[in-house]
C-alpha cells in the first residue's frame, strides 16, 4: 500500500482496512531500534539517563537526549515486560518478602514502600510500590506473584510485620506455611528434611534496588515506580546471572527481533 516518506513499505489489512508499516512498534521512530533498545539496556544498570546517552555517544557516535530516552523507556518498557512474562521460569515453592523504604515524590509520607517477593534460586517474583505499609498492599504483592508464578508458595518467609498474617491466609490459603525469620535462622521440616530459612536471601536483593535507586534521585509517582521496578525485575531475572544458575537466560541481541 504505497510508502511513507521515508520510503518504508506500507501495508493495508483486508479484515479492517487499517494502514501499518513493516516496522511493527518501532514505527515513526527518529532512531533505530537498535539503539532504542541499547539505550533500555543500559538503563537497567545503575547508569543515570544522562550517563545512557554519554555512553550510546560514544559507543554508536549517536547524539540523542536524555528526555528520548525516557519517553522510549515509558513507552517500550510495558513491551518488554510483557514478552518477558512469556518466557516461563521454574520458580521454587519457597518464597521470601521484605518491604524496603524508597523516595517517591507523591508519597503522602517521607517514604513510600517498595515490596518484593523472590524464590529460594533468587529470582524476583513480583514487586510492589504503595504509600502504605500495610495488610491490603501486602495482598496486591501476593496476588500479583501468584499470578506470576501460578501456584502458591508451601513455605513464605516474612519479617514481623502483622499485615503479612492474614494476607498469606486471604491470598494462598492455609496449605502454604508463614515463617517469621527476618535475621535469625529457624529450622522446619520440609520434604521430609531438616531445613532452615531466615529472609536474609532477600536484604541481598534489596541491595541491589538499592544502588539502582540511588541513581535515579527519587521517582516521580506510584505509577511511573511500578514501571521502572517491574523493568528492573525484567533485567534481573533474564540478563543478570544470580542464584544456581549463573548464566544469562536470554542474549538481548534478540530482544530486537522479538520486539
């Protein structure tokens, strides 16, 4: 159906009659999608936007502003965090959740609250901004991790907050067993074995959102937090070797492709 000015091939549906071109979602895009997805790569280090842009100058001899490359992380990041739910993990069925003190500039308080649940292998299940610490957002993150993994967990490790009680009872019933263990060990039976768990596995974890946190000076609303922390999530999971399996699960070479 003709071209555009650029001379990129333009297609018509028959069904619809609907107009597209062959670049799919990158389409009227100044850069190439190569760089935009570089550029989200880099991102998802502890590099500020600014130090994004130095380094894909540098590297690819292309100038480009930090405000492009926050409106492609705005835009494609919701992508990539949908393809990346499509690429199934074998999360174990112990699981450990902590709540950890974050800046968000319309939090109704000093702090708002990023909440995390991950597996025994460390992956990160789902996390969760909010502007309290309560029962209701601690069943918003069990809810969204269970939906992410698709079955309850048999053991949750937790520290003493009193929300978590009835928010593991409400979410995955009374068949996963709620441990209170947030530095000293405590031993159970499990599979028919000793075994001991303490929530120190995830104070690691927070340490890394930590200096990811530190670059960004803040975030601006819940809304635009929950994006960046469920993007984190994706580059933690699939391209940051952790836990037993000290690989990279998927080369962003293809990301491109797929997208």
């Amino acid at each position: 159906n003709g071209h555009d000015r650029k001379g990129v091939q333009r297609y018509k549906c028959n069904d619809c009659h609907r107009r597209f071109c062959e670049k799919g979602i990158f389409a009227r895009m100044r850069f190439s999608k190569e760089i935009i997805v570089d550029a989200l790569y880099l991102r998802s280090y502890p590099l500020s936007l600014r130090d994004v842009k130095r380094v894909i100058k540098k590297l690819k001899y292309i100038k480009v502003s930090h405000v492009s490359i926050y409106n492609w992380i705005l835009k494609f990041a919701p992508k990539l965090i949908e393809l990346a739910k499509k690429i199934p993990i074998q999360f174990t069925k112990v699981w450990h959740v902590d709540e950890k003190f974050i800046r968000v500039k319309k939090s109704k308080d000093d702090f708002a609250y990023l909440w995390a649940v991950i597996d025994s292998n460390n992956n990160l299940i789902a996390v969760h901004v909010s502007n309290a610490r309560n029962g209701k957002n601690a069943r918003i993150v069990f809810n969204k991790a269970k939906e992410r993994a698709g079955f309850s967990p048999d053991i949750l490790a937790s520290d003493g907050l009193q929300g978590y009680k009835k928010a593991v009872k409400f979410v995955f019933g009374r068949k996963t067993k709620h441990v209170i263990a947030h530095f000293k060990k405590k031993g159970l039976i499990y599979n028919k074995k000793r075994f001991f768990i303490s929530n120190n596995r995830i104070e690691r974890v927070n340490e890394f959102f930590a200096l990811w946190l530190h670059v960004c000076r803040g975030l601006k609303s819940f809304e635009t937090a929950n994006l960046w922390l469920e993007f984190f999530a994706v580059h933690y999971n699939y391209l940051m070797p952790h836990g037993k399996e000290e690989k990279v699960k998927v080369e962003w070479e293809q990301i491109p492709v797929i997208l």
